[in-house]
C-alpha cells in the first residue's frame, strides 16, 4: 500500500468516526488535526520503505542490497529500527503541516463550492 492510500483511509475513517461522535461537521481546526494524523501515521508507517529505496538507487560500485525485504532485513539487523527511522522526524517536519494545508485546503473548495 502507498503512503497517499494510507493516509486518505485513515483520514476519511477519522472524519467519520468523529462525525458520529460529536454529531457534527468538524471545524477547521479539527481538519487539520485530522489531516495532520492521517499523514503522521502513514508516514510513521512507509518510512522504511522509503529508507530501502533511497538506499536501492544510490548504490553504485557495491551491492549491499538486493531487493525491498532482504534489504529491510538488513538494515535491521545491522542498525537496529534506528537505521529504518532515522531521519524521520525531519521527514514529519516538512510533511506533515503540508499534508494538513492541502486537506484543509481541499475540504474549503468542497465546502464552499458544493462539489
């Protein structure tokens, strides 16, 4: 599964568990809050994905990974989940607040457009 697949699931499922919830649209704070945990999560969940990829393509003269799992593997078992997170704060930082921007974003055009 993608990131983007993740993170639209857990959004709309979070939008509606809360709608029941409260018995009310949310508001823009709390669109962003949910927005904001969607991607936080998604990401939180294909970081190493990632990890393993930038780390497929920028081989050069030495193969050290062969493939996504055994590359995974790999990398745990050398640097722990520490290898496999590293860097991912940073990540967040750019991400996140993006991800919340363009969901407000998109909900405003819906809620004042009617599409």
């Amino acid at each position: 599964l993608s990131e983007t697949v993740i993170q639209f699931v857990v959004y709309e499922k979070m939008k509606l568990k809360y709608c029941e919830y409260s018995g009310r649209e949310l508001n823009t704070l709390e669109l962003l809050a949910s927005a904001s945990i969607a991607k936080l999560i998604a990401s939180t969940a294909t970081y190493p994905h990632e990890v393993i990829r930038t780390r497929l393509r920028e081989q050069r003269n030495v193969i050290k990974y062969k493939g996504v799992f055994s590359g995974l593997g790999l990398i745990y078992k050398e640097e722990g989940l520490r290898g496999l997170y590293g860097g991912m704060g940073a990540h967040l930082m750019r991400v996140v607040p993006n991800a919340a921007i363009i969901f407000l974003t998109y909900e405003l055009v819906v809620y004042y457009f009617g599409y």
